[in-house]
C-alpha cells in the first residue's frame, strides 16, 4: 500500500512513518503498531481497509526496525515513548492505537501516560510482563525463549527489507525485560481509560491466560477475543481478525 513515507526526529531516535493523511476531520486517526522483528507493512493489508472506510491511518517504523534507527537502548518504555512523542508531533488530540506484540506493550504505554488521546485501544498478541519476583519462581508457560521469540517475530515477516534493516541486539535485551518483574506496568493498567480489546491467539500464541484475565480485569473497559491461529492473528486469521476489530474500531 502507498502511503506517504516521513520521518520524525525525536529526542534521540530517527522514527520513520507512513501517514494515508488526513480524509475527513470527522474521523479519529488510527495508528497501527507492528511488533519485534517486523516493520510497518505488515499492517498493510488492514490499512487498505481503514483508509478505503475513511480513516486516517499512521503507520512507524519501531526503533530499530524498517526505516527508522538503531539507538543503544531498547527499553520496552522507550517503544511506547516514542509513539506518544510521535502522536505530539502530529498534533493528534484523538488517536485510535492497534499495536501486535511488543508493538501491543508499546500502545499500552501511550494509553496508560496519556489517558485522553487514546479513543480505542487494541492489543494483539501482547506477551504480559512479570507481576512480581515470586511469580518468576513459579512461571511455567508462554514464556518466550531467545529462539522463541525470534522465530516467532521473523514469521511475521514477508519484507525481506525488513529482516535486513531490524536490528538483532535487541533480541535478547528483549528476553532481559520478559524476565525482570515489572509491577508499575500492572498497577498503570487501571489509568487507561479507553474502551480496550485484547486479543489471544491459541496454540503458538505467547499470552499466558491466567495473567490475561487478570489484565482484563484491571483495565476499566476491556474485553478479550480469542482466536485458533499462533502469535500473528492479523496475517494468519485476517478476515477474523478484521470481523472482529473493525468493528470495534468503527464504534463511537
């Protein structure tokens, strides 16, 4: 899909965008969110429906990934950081945010520090964060390895461009974080405000059930759909995935 290519230079990274630009003033701007290892086109499918109903539709490249740059860090916080200096830049006032993966931590960010700019919300595929240290000690599923997590991410990818350009460091710099106990992330889940969808995949998919319910619970207007296909439900169940957040995202 062809949209038009920009570049925003943030405090310290290079973030590069794709904008469809502004169809009607009526309509909130969707922004989509790839997850690690990938880029910005594999949204390009659901985007070509979002612009072809009217919407707005922006589209980063993730540090580290596609056209944007390499920094030395790669805290989870930072992806979310990003989006929301990125929405600043924009003048977006009202945004709709769809992140996969690390891309579905990074929107939850924005939603959680900025309550107001996120109309709706939907996180696919989001692996969930350690709650606490003793947690660790008893964690026994849908817990991604480094091999894991890298195949799982390069599958997504249909852009040879795009494994080329992501930068592997933060493999397992990623892991790292999956690992370390992140309770403020849990507790900031109560802050968002937006009507929130989540979805889970089913064999193959990295949420771990018994930590999603208790997200499900702690967000104020969250709901879960659950789907047969592995970590990407966007490519492997596209007209599943689109029956069910289309629908969600055309909502007032």
């Amino acid at each position: 899909m062809d949209l038009t290519v920009s570049r925003a230079a943030l405090d310290d990274v290079r973030i590069a965008y794709r904008d469809s630009g502004a169809v009607s003033l009526d309509t909130v701007p969707v922004l989509l969110v790839h997850g690690m290892g990938g880029d910005g086109h594999t949204w390009d499918r659901f985007a070509h429906t979002l612009v072809q109903s009217g919407r707005r539709v922006i589209i980063p490249d993730l540090r580290g990934h596609g056209r944007s740059s390499h920094t030395d860090s790669y805290l989870f916080d930072e992806f979310g950081a990003d989006l929301l200096e990125l929405c600043d830049r924009l003048g977006l006032t009202t945004v709709d945010l769809v992140g996969h993966s690390l891309g579905g931590y990074a929107v939850s960010c924005v939603a959680q520090e900025r309550p107001k700019l996120v109309r709706r919300l939907v996180i696919e595929e989001c692996p969930l964060p350690l709650r606490s240290g003793d947690e660790e000690m008893t964690l026994t599923r849908r817990f991604p390895s480094v091999p894991e997590l890298w195949h799982a991410t390069t599958s997504l990818i249909r852009h040879p461009r795009a494994v080329l350009a992501f930068d592997r460091s933060m493999t397992r710099t990623a892991l790292e974080q999956f690992r370390k106990p992140n309770p403020e992330w849990w507790d900031r889940l109560r802050d968002i405000t937006a009507p929130t969808l989540v979805l889970r995949g089913g064999p193959g998919g990295m949420v771990d059930p018994a930590k999603l319910e208790i997200m499900r619970t702690d967000i104020p207007n969250c709901s879960v759909s659950v789907f047969s296909s592995g970590h990407s439900i966007h490519r492997d169940r596209y007209r599943d995935f689109e029956a069910t957040v289309a629908p969600f995202l055309a909502a007032h």
